[in-house]
C-alpha cells in the first residue's frame, strides 16, 4: 500500500494541476457544451427510442478531440520547463511519475464525464417508461475506458517531445489515422482477415460497450492496451536517464 | 537563437548522463526496458487470449438484445434435423460494425444448437462467388424434381381445360342446331347471342390451355426452371374468370327467360347438364393449380437471384421444407448515400437476423403450409377483363407482402366474389390437401386457409354492392367457423346512420368496430383544419401470443377504426400471457386488444369525416374542424385490433378464430414496407420499419392455429421512447447547452475566488 501513496500523491498533484489553470475548466466547459449540443441533436427528439446509444458514439468521437488536449501537457510540460529534471531527483521511480501522472489524467476524464451526467437525467425525465441505467452505466463505461486508451496514446506522444502542440497532433494523428486505417482496411481485406482486423478497431469495441454488451475481451482490450502504452511511456521516459 | 534558460537543462542534462554511463551500462539498461516493455505486451496478449477463452459478457439492456432470446433458443434446441446456415453477403457493403453484429449474430446460433452449421460466404471474393455459385447449382439440382412434379400437375389442368374446351364447343354447336324457329335478326336473338357466350369460353378455354403451355416455357433466369407459381396463378386467374362465364349460360338456362323458350326443354336441360359439368371441371381444375404449395426453391428464389442473403437448408427427404432464405434487405436495408454510393443499414441488424433466422427455422419445422386467402369483391364493371385486371393489380400490390410472408411458409392467393358467383363457390374448403403427384402428394398434411377480408370504399353504389357481397362472404366464414382475418373500413352508409353491410355481418362477434366514426388527429396545417388521412402509430401489445412477438413496435394506420370490445376479455394483470393458448375455462368468446393507441385532445373519432374526406382543404380553407361531444367520440385510448377466440370448433385447426384490425389497406406495399435513412449522428442508419407485414404474418398465423408465429427478439421488448413535447424538448435544449458549460465555469470561478 505504502507503493501507491507516492503515486497517489502524484496523481493527485496532477489533477490538482488541470484545475489549478483556467485551461482545465474550460475543457471541461467546452466538452460539457458538445456533449450537449451533440445529446440534442441525436437523442432528445419526440418518439426517438430513448437510449444515449448515438450520444455514447458521438461522444467517443469527441474523446479523440479532446484526450490529447488533456494528455499533451503530462510530460511535454515537464520537459519544456525543466522540472522532469527536478522529478528526477524525487525519491520515486520514472514509472511511478508515469503512473500517477497517467492516473491524474484519468480522474480529470472522470470529472470531464461528471457533468454529462445531467444529460441522463434530462432523457429519464423526458421518457416513458424511463430507460434502464444499466446500459447508460455501460455506456459511461465505454467513454471511462477509450478515453483512457486515447490517454494513454496522448501520455506516450507527451513523452516522446517537449512540444505540447507536437504532442496534441501526434497523439490525434494517431487516433484518428490507426481508427479510419482498421475500418478501411477491413473494408477491402476478405471477411476472415477483417474480421480479425476488427479485433483493433477502437470505435467498435466502444459502440459494443455503448450498446449495453460488457464483453471481458473488451474491457481487458482498453486496459491492457492503455497499460501497455503507459509502460512503454514510462520506459521511453526511463530512458532519458541512460540513453 | 540562445537556449533559454528554462530548458537549457533539459537539452544537456542527458547528454551529460549518457557521457558519465559506461557502454555496458547502457546495454543492459536498455536491454532491461526491451524485456520490461515484451512481458507487459506479452502479459496484456496473454489476458487478451484468457478473456476471449472465458468469453464472459454481461448484457445490460432490459430486453436481452446481444443474447438469444429464449424462445429462440428454445425453439433451436428443438432442431429435429441437420440444418445448415449460409451467410451470403459482401462483407465491404455491410462495413465493419455490421459485419461484426451479424457474425455476431451468428456465432450466437452456431452455439445454440450442434445441428446447425454456420458458413460465412464472402461475396467481394472470387472465391466466395463461386462456392456460392456451386451451392446455388446444388439447391437447384435438388430441388428440381419438386418443381417438375408441378410441371405435370399444371399441364393436367390445362388438359382438363382442353376436354372442357371440347364439351363446352359441343354444347354450344348442340344449342345452335336444336332452336327451334329461325333466329331473329339483330340483338334480339339472344340465343344467338348466348351460343356466341358460349363459344367464347370455349375459345377462351383452349387459350387458357395454350398459356399455361407458354407459362411454363418460361423459365426463371436464376434456375432455368419453369415459374409454376406464377403459371398456377395465371391459371387460376383464367379459369376462375371462363368459369364465371360458363356459369353464367348455364343458369341462363336453367332460368325461366323466355327467350330460353325457343329451345326444346330437353336440349335446354341436357346443354345446362353439360355446361354445368364443364364448370366443374374448370373450377377443379383452378383449385388443383390454386392449391400447388409454392416449391421452397421459389420461396428463396429472389434471395438466391440477388446473391446476398442468408439461405437455410435443412436435411430432409425431398418434398417436404428443406429450404428458406433471408434476403439481406430484410436485415441490413440498402439506401443510398449522398455521395451516390449504396450502404447497408445496420441498425438493429443483430436483432433482426435472430428473429428472421428462428422464424425460418420454424417455418421449415412445421409441415403446414398456410394459404392466405385475400377476399376481394368485384370491383370493376363487372366484365371478366375487369375481375382479371383487377386481379393482377392487386397480385402487384401485394408482392412485397407475399414475399415476406413467403419466408414464414405462407402463401397468399387472391379470391374474387361477383355476384355470378355463390361466395360459397369462391370461397375454398377449411383446410386444402395439397395437389399434384409423385412426391409433392406424398405429404399427407392439409394446408391450412386463412381467409382475409378487406373493406371497400362504400361511398359509391358500386361501392356499397362490394361491400354487401364481402359481408356475405364474412358470414358464410363465420357460419362455417372458418378462420379469418377482417379490416373493416369507414362506412358511408354508417355515416348516413344506416347499418353497415361488413359491419352487421360481424354482429356475432364479441368487437363492433365504430365504422360511422374513424379516428383522425388534428394536425397544424396552414388551413386550419386536420388532415382527413390521419397517419397513426399505434403500438402492439404483449397480451396476446399472436402479437407478443411483436410487443412494443409501431404499426402505420390509415383510417383506423376504434373497436369497442364487448365480449370477454383476459384479466388486465397478466400482461405478456397467452390467453388463447391456455385451456379454456369456458366456450364464450374471449377478444383480445391487439393494438392500442394512448388517446390525447388531438384526436378523436370524427363523425363527419366523410364531409372532410370529400371537401378540398384548398376549397374551405377556413373549415376549422373541431371535437362535437355531441356526435363525436373522444376516448382515453382505443384498440385498432383485436383477436377473438370464438371456442366454438376444433381448436385444432384454428377455425375458431377471428381476427380484426380497423385499418385500410394496411398490409400494401406504401404502409408495410420499412423506409431506412442514413442517420449520420449514430451507427450509420435509421430503419423506420412499421409493423404491418409482420402484424399480418403474426395474424395469419396464428389463425392457422400457430401460437407463437414469431420468435420473441430484442425487438419485441417494449423500448422507452421520449414523450415529452417538441416544447418541452426545446426548453430541456436550451438548459442543457446553456447550462452545462456556464456552470462548469462558474464553479471553475469559485473554486478560484475560494482559493484566494
């Protein structure tokens, strides 16, 4: 336990951090502004079946958008103004940094989603009867767990430069660029290869989750991959130190 | 440009390290991150592989919709013989999500039953092309004879139309020679005129021996097979029509015409003998052809043609259902992008492949093949061209609806009543064994017939005689406890205060459709009034296992009638139950709501809407109609359908039952078909699919005696819908978009203020 109080204190530091500056509101403004223009345009019309299913996918799109703009500054920031030197020197390791930096990140995605929580209870009051809340959780569930793995992308393209502008665009390059390439390519490879190739395709996994299904091959999919990326973050980060 | 300050330590702080770290240092150093870097990538491949051999998934959704339901697997756990799944699709025009939903799909069916194979047939391959080509070619091969069986009992039929060619020639031949005075010159000689009749169906006969020789000459270009189903009709269709005619002499002599007088009473009496011989002959010959079950290779003949679908093959001897086929229209509509391109519509397309699978499945289960029977009354001038184009356009109309119902088993025929026919002739037998020989006759099951009446525009005299001749029909079918299925329409004469003919015909049932007052919605328009065509939506009930499949969805009404249920009714707490299939606790009729519509202040059943029907909105655009309490109806909701359980025959074949939907003309293309647009704010595509054809399948059969027609699907469950008001929506808009982000910031704001 003792192991997770530098990283929680990092965290924790961390998230402190993005609320600290204006710029972590008005992310958080700004997404809670979409989120709902987006619930209003796809959801809230009279006779629709009432389910935040297209809210779930428009919202994972917007996630692309918005997750590197949290995960831009987590190192690049460090190393532009010198104080990765001085985290350095703290009695940590560099994956503990990573961690609790990546963690940090994860709780301000939390508190981005919280206020969109306001949009469910504007589909319960508008509906009959009122929806079930297990497939909405699912769907909450769905945006905790790509807006981690698009984290996780953004701290690994933080890590590599000190340009936070570089980092944005690097990571949503690579959103987007590794998210139209699957669907693309499985558009043309036979059935066999594409339905295999699927198996990466990130907007997929998460419309299943939005859908209501809580497939363990997808929960351990987003976990795994984010946790993969994380450990590749911290090494890359590791290895400023010896390389 | 100088380092700033800032980074200065940044840029050379690793150049410094990696000049104090030896070699060695770094190599195992980075030998450590390589292996540290393979195991975390290794161990998340490994859970990866773990979680996909657990294959744990939990379904949220209330209605079950990523599992079987039960009833589908119930119903594939019952499988008695080998069946075999091909998917036959381009998996790049289903696109990833809708190739994933319905292998999905699939997989969920694979691993219900060991008797059911599932193959995936990629179309975009070559190699996909020609399996399904090979498969196509051994489904053809198979299922030959069947159809060459119907070849001979055709051309049977057109060889007894030839003998009654050759009878009916006679007589009239007999008839010119026997008058006994010579014939008057001009229209008075109406003998004269009646050998002319005569003759013509004689003629007419040997055409229609002729064409069914040209019909089936024709062959399907997907199976180089003769089309008997389309030949059967025709020759029913030409038959029926000669019949009429010969008929029609017959009784001519047989009656007390004077003009008949010039004949001697004995040729009279032994001519009307032959005539009437002669028409049974034909008649048999119609009923042989009308009563040729659709071979299963026709059944799937547009999905096999089209080359995407989901064909179902069951092992059995030949004759009996072996084979069935989803188009893929069925489950992933087509529609066109706005860029021009075509795109299937995948929304629901796991829900839809599951009951349109187990519906399949079911249908080759059961040996009965249903015959829907649509009653129509003459319409035309009378003439037989008239009945024939009558018949053939409403053959068209019908199409979409025969091929749907085709997927379940069911055949649907066309039964014209004029008034030179007894309904009684027109109307077939409860049940019908299946014509032909060799193997088509093997079967000793009897096909079940449903009979479908559907009410006419009584504003005319024409009208209001069609309608009379309907209720005839219904009364016989009611005498004679045949199953049926009736849609009443608005009534003029009811207007007007009088009865009814339809109406009166279904006094004996437990349900009075309000045929003097439809229901109409008012509607802003910019004249004022509401539109006379109310478009309704009513939903389908639970409380029924002729609908409860279907529960929760939206049929589409046109001139829909409320029904008043007067007899008994299931308790109102067992929603979901099967009343009709439970055993009865007493012989009176029971009628069940089968679709209900929520009243509101909009709308009502309107007393003078045949005076709105008939004015133009452009004519008396102040006409502002308004709710009468003293002749209009205003209810808290109404039933638009309802089944009655008349307990009165052998529950065996259904024949007690009647079903009633106060609509018009609801099962037509316009109304039954689904209409799909691209959604670009979801998955890809909405598919605003009424209820109607399924709503009729579900009716039919269950009439035939089938208690759970459809297999209960993700969308049989009752969905939530938004029921707030276009207003209200709007308010709850703007407070979102409004709200939302100006409360982030200002709780941003305090937390700074609080922060000093």
């Amino acid at each position: 336990m003792t192991a997770l109080v530098p990283l929680w204190l990092i965290a924790r530091r961390e998230l402190l951090a993005m609320f600290r500056i204006p710029l972590g509101w008005v992310v958080i403004a700004l997404f809670a502004l979409l989120a709902a223009v987006a619930f209003s345009i796809s959801t809230l019309r009279p006779g629709e079946p009432a389910s935040m299913r297209a809210f779930f996918g428009l919202a994972g799109g917007l996630l692309v958008v918005v997750c590197p703009a949290i995960s831009m500054r987590l190192v690049s920031e460090e190393l532009r103004t010198g104080s990765a030197e001085l985290l350095t020197t703290a009695p940590v390791g560099d994956a503990t940094v990573i961690w609790g930096k990546y963690l940090g990140a994860c709780l301000f995605l939390l508190a981005m989603l919280a206020p969109t929580l306001a949009l469910v209870l504007s589909l319960i009051l508008s509906s009959t009867p009122a929806p079930a809340l297990l497939p909405i959780a699912s769907g909450y569930l769905s945006l905790v767990l790509g807006g981690m793995l698009y984290l996780a992308v953004g701290l690994l393209a933080s890590v590599l430069t000190h340009s936070q502008t570089l980092a944005y665009l690097a990571a949503l390059l690579t959103l987007v660029g590794a998210q139209l390439g699957v669907i693309a390519a499985a558009r043309v490879l036979p059935a066999e290869i594409a339905s295999a190739l699927l198996w990466s395709a990130v907007p997929l996994r998460i419309s299943t989750l939005a859908s209501g299904l809580i497939d363990l091959r997808d929960v351990v999919f987003f976990l795994g991959i984010s946790s993969g990326l994380v450990v590749l973050a911290a090494v890359l980060h590791e290895s400023r130190r010896w390389a | 440009m100088s380092p700033s300050p800032a980074n200065t330590p940044l840029r050379h702080g690793p150049r410094l390290s990696r000049a104090r770290r030896p070699r060695q240092g770094r190599f195992s150093q980075g030998l450590r991150a390589v292996i540290t870097v393979a195991a975390a990538w290794l161990a998340i491949a490994a859970a990866q592989v773990i979680a996909a051999r657990l294959a744990w998934r939990l379904d949220t959704t209330a209605e079950r919709a990523h599992g079987l339901a039960p009833r589908s697997a119930a119903v594939l756990a019952a499988l008695d013989a080998p069946h075999t799944l091909l998917a036959v699709a381009s998996a790049e025009q289903l696109g990833p999500a809708g190739l994933r939903d319905l292998t999905d799909a699939l997989t969920a069916l694979d691993n219900a039953s060991p008797d059911l194979t599932i193959a995936f047939i990629d179309t975009d391959q070559p190699a996909g092309r020609a399996r399904f080509e090979d498969q196509r070619r051994e489904l053809v091969a198979r299922e030959a004879s069947v159809v060459m069986d119907q070849v001979g009992v055709l051309r049977a039929a057109g060889q007894t139309l030839a003998a009654a060619a050759a009878s009916v020639r006679a007589t009239a031949e007999t008839l010119a020679a026997a008058r006994r005075e010579p014939p008057p010159a001009g229209p008075a000689d109406v003998v004269g005129l009646r050998v002319a009749q005569i003759r013509v169906a004689a003629d007419d006969l040997e055409q229609a021996q002729q064409a069914v020789e040209a019909d089936l000459s024709v062959q399907t270009a997907w199976a180089s097979l003769p089309d008997t189903p389309a030949a059967a009709r025709a020759l029913t269709r030409r038959a029926s029509r000669i019949g009429e005619s010969i008929a029609d002499a017959a009784d001519w002599l047989g009656s007390s015409d004077p003009a008949a007088s010039v004949l001697p009473l004995d040729a009279r009496r032994a001519a009307q003998r032959a005539l009437q011989a002669a028409r049974t002959a034909v008649a048999d010959a119609a009923e042989r052809a009308r009563a040729l079950p659709t071979p299963d290779l026709f059944r799937v003949g547009d999905a096999l043609a089209s080359g995407e679908a989901l064909v179902l093959i069951r092992t059995g001897e030949p004759g009996t259902p072996s084979l069935a086929a989803i188009p893929l229209d069925a489950i992933a509509p087509t529609t066109a992008l706005p860029d021009g391109r075509r795109a299937r519509l995948t929304a629901d397309l796991r829900a839809r492949a599951e009951a349109l699978v187990i519906t399949a499945v079911q249908s080759l289960a059961d040996d009965e093949r249903p015959l829907a029977v649509i009653v129509h009354a003459e319409a035309g001038d009378g003439s037989p061209e008239s009945s024939d184009r009558i018949a053939q356009g409403l053959d068209r109309a019908l199409a979409p609806v025969r091929r749907q119902l085709a997927l379940s088993g069911i055949d649907l025929q066309l039964a014209l009543l004029t008034d030179a026919e007894p309904v009684e002739r027109t109307l077939l037998p409860a049940r019908l064994a299946p014509a032909g020989t060799g193997t088509a006759a093997t079967s000793a099951a009897t096909r079940p017939i449903i009979y479908c009446l559907f009410g006419t525009d009584t504003d005319s005299a024409a009208g209001v005689r069609r309608a009379e001749l309907l209720a005839r029909a219904a009364s016989h079918l009611l005498a004679t406890g045949r199953p049926m299925l009736v849609s009443p329409t608005p009534s003029a004469p009811a207007a007007f205060g009088a009865a009814d003919p339809l109406t009166a015909a279904l006094a004996p049932l437990p349900v009075h459709p309000l045929t003097a007052a439809p229901l109409l919605r008012r509607e802003p328009a910019a004249e004022g009034r509401f539109l006379p065509r109310a478009d309704l939506r009513p939903v389908l009930t639970d409380r029924h296992p002729a609908v409860a499949g279907l529960a929760g969805r939206a049929v589409r009404f046109r001139w829909a009638l409320p029904l008043e249920l007067t007899g008994d009714q299931p308790s109102p707490d067992t929603p979901g139950a099967a009343p009709m299939s439970t055993a009865p606790t007493s012989t009176a009729p029971i009628s069940t709501a089968l679709v209900t519509l929520p009243g509101s202040d909009d709308l009502w059943a309107e007393a003078e809407w045949l005076t709105l029907w008939r004015t133009e909105r452009s004519a008396s655009p102040d006409q502002a109609s308004r709710f009468n309490a003293g002749i209009d109806r205003r209810d808290d909701g109404y039933t638009l359908a309802a089944a009655i359980d008349r307990r009165t025959a052998s529950p065996a074949d259904g024949g007690a039952r009647v079903a009633l939907v106060g609509a018009r003309w609801w099962v037509l293309d316009a109304d039954a078909n689904p209409t799909t647009s691209p959604n670009a704010s979801s998955a890809g595509a909405d598919t605003q699919a009424t209820a109607n054809a399924e709503l009729f399948e579900s009716l039919v059969l269950w009439l035939a005696g089938r208690d759970e027609p459809l297999a209960a699907s993700a969308l049989t469950a009752a969905r939530p819908v938004i029921t707030a008001t276009e207003a209200d929506l709007a308010r709850s808009r703007w407070t979102l978009i409004l709200s939302l982000p100006l409360g982030v910031l200002a709780l941003g704001l305090l937390a700074r203020i609080l922060r000093g």
